[in-house]
C-alpha cells in the first residue's frame, strides 16, 4: 500500500516594530529585563515546510546569503523542538523548509523568530498535531525572547526578555515607512554597547509605558508619535552613525516620528494615513540614505497557514 505523504504547508508571518522598548541594567547572568511594546507589520516572510527525503533549510530572497541554513538556523530549531515534542527523532526530521525573505537579515525586526513562529504552525499542520497556540508559545520561548509574539502577532506588552506577553487593545491600523540599511547589526553587539554608553554616561532612557498603551487604546497616530522610544536608539546610532541622518531625512520627508526598530539598523517612521507614508517613503527613497524603503501597516495577525494544510 502506497504511504500518503501530505501536502507542503505555507505559512505567512509578520515582523515586528518596538513602540516602546526600556532596557533594564544588565543582571549578573547578563541578560536585561525588558518592557517593551510590539507591533506586527505586513512586511512577511513565507515558510513552507514539506515532507523530504533531503531534510534541510533553503533560503531565497533579498540577502538570503546571509542566513544560516545549517542547524543554527531559528527555523530549524523550531524543527527540532516540535519532533521532540511529538515524539520524532529531532536529529532525524523528514523535514525541508523554504524560506523566502521579505524581513531584513540582522534588521531589528524580529525575522530569524518569525521564522522559528511559522515553522511551528506550518509543521503542526503538516504532522496533524493536535496543539494549541500556546502549546507552540512555550516552545517559542526555548528557541529566542521574539519567538512568541511573532507567534501570536498583534499588538502585544512584552516583559522579561521579551517572551512574557500580554495582548494590547490598539484601536487603529497605523501606517509605517521601514529604511533598510545596506548592513545588519548584531543584536548582542547593540546590548554591549549600551551597557558601556551607560557605564560612561547617562544615555536617554525611554519614559513609562503606560502612554503608549493609552495611545493605542485611542487610536491616534498623533500622540503615539509623540511616545516611540527605545532604549537601544542611541546604542544603535553610536554604532552606526549615518542612522542619525536617516531618521532626520524621515521626518523631514513627513513622518510623524521616526524611531530604531529594536536592535536597528533598521528605521521605522511613523506617517499620519497611507497615503502620507507613500509620499515619505517616494522621498526618502531618493535621499540616499538607505538602501531599501518599504510601506507597512499595522497591526497585523501572527503566523497564519496560507496554503496547504489548515492550521492549529
Ligand atoms: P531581533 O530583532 O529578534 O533581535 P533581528 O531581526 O535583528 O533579530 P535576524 O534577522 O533574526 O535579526 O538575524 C539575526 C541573526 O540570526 C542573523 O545574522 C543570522 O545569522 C541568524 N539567523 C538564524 N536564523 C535565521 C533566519 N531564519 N533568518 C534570518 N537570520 C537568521
């Protein structure tokens, strides 16, 4: 009897933007405490998972060279930590996933995590597990602190190292303009470099959260503008000092605000409607000052199948 080999499953997941991101002193084990709030974009990658005799990760698209496809690639973590949780060999997987980039390599915005969170929806699908979205939650957290909110997408209070979430009421789609820069950034480095901005001086500290969340609650992109802060800006900046005249090129362009997506370098700016972000991203397309600059909106769903199987 022929064995029936199920279909590839395709999954679609977001990256994130920081609307507020305060780092804590750095704790003896040298990690720092988080409070941050995320926002999920349309700006995607796709991960197709597939039953294979070649098991493997593949990655196509923009700066793809750059990413791993060996074992320390996030989505094959993710491989390994479902097989272990479903009782299949995480050494052996019969597993092949595709990736296919739109988030940029080492960008700030979360895409080594978003696709661990999709090779955990598309592979529960594809080995028909009966699992919840928090069972795939607590195994998120095993594998990186952005792994879960990609996960659950959104708009999302996140504490600890970030994998602590809580679901924010956010009234509004608000619309974005992202500038790639022509490199990454490592996110260890950007943490380093805080800690000695902080042990040489007293570098801006973001203000509390709870206007963020007020400003979400009402919706206007007006008064969030005026509350964007991250901890990590002035890391990021002082490690890549053009960043500086690309956020001031934003905002002179038309953005409301303009801030560093996490770790940087990528930069977000916040624009009034969508057609106000078309004109910021046209000008400051031509500015030089970036290499890519692409429109998003948000918030937006979590990894969601959107072909093949159906999901959890
Ligand atoms: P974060 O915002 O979560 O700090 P990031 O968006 O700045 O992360 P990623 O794109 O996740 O950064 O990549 C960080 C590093 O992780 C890359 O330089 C790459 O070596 C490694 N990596 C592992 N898996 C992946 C993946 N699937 N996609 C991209 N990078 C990956």
């Amino acid at each position: 009897m022929l064995a029936v080999v199920p279909h590839p499953v395709t999954v679609r997941v977001p990256s994130k933007v920081n609307l507020h991101l305060a780092v804590g002193d750095v704790r003896p084990d040298g990690y720092h405490d988080l409070t941050t709030v995320f926002q999920a974009l349309s700006l995607t990658d796709e991960v197709t998972v597939a039953v294979a005799d070649e098991p493997g990760v593949e990655v196509v698209g923009e700066n793809a060279d750059a990413v791993p496809t060996g074992p320390s690639n996030l989505a094959w973590r993710a491989v390994q930590e479902l097989a272990r949780f479903s009782g299949r060999d995480p050494e052996e997987p019969r597993v092949r996933v595709v990736i296919r980039k739109g988030i940029p390599v080492a960008g700030g915005m979360a895409g080594g995590s978003a696709d661990a969170a999709a090779t955990l929806v598309g592979l529960s699908a594809l080995w028909r597990l009966e699992v919840t979205r928090d069972d795939l939650a607590r195994l998120a957290a095993r594998i990186g602190s952005d792994v879960p909110f990609t996960l659950y997408g959104g708009t999302a209070l996140g504490t600890g190292r970030g994998e602590q979430l809580v679901p924010v009421l956010s009234r509004h789609t608000y619309h974005w303009v992202l500038a790639f820069d022509r490199r990454g950034l490592s996110t260890p480095k950007v943490f380093g470099e805080l800690d000695r901005l902080r042990a040489e001086g007293a570098p801006p500290r973001a203000g509390a959260v709870e206007p963020v969340l007020e400003a979400l609650a009402t919706g206007d992109p007006r008064q969030l503008a005026l509350l964007l802060g991250n901890d990590l800006q002035a890391a990021a900046v002082s490690l890549r000092p053009g960043l500086r005249r690309t956020l001031r090129a934003g905002v002179n362009a038309g953005a409301l605000a303009g801030t560093v997506s996490g770790s940087g370098p990528t930069c977000a700016f916040l624009c009034a409607d969508e057609q106000a972000a078309l004109r910021v991203a046209a000008e400051l397309a031509g500015a030089g000052v970036c290499r890519t600059v692409r429109v998003a909106h948000g918030p937006v769903p979590g990894a969601r199948v959107i072909g093949g199987e159906d999901a959890p």
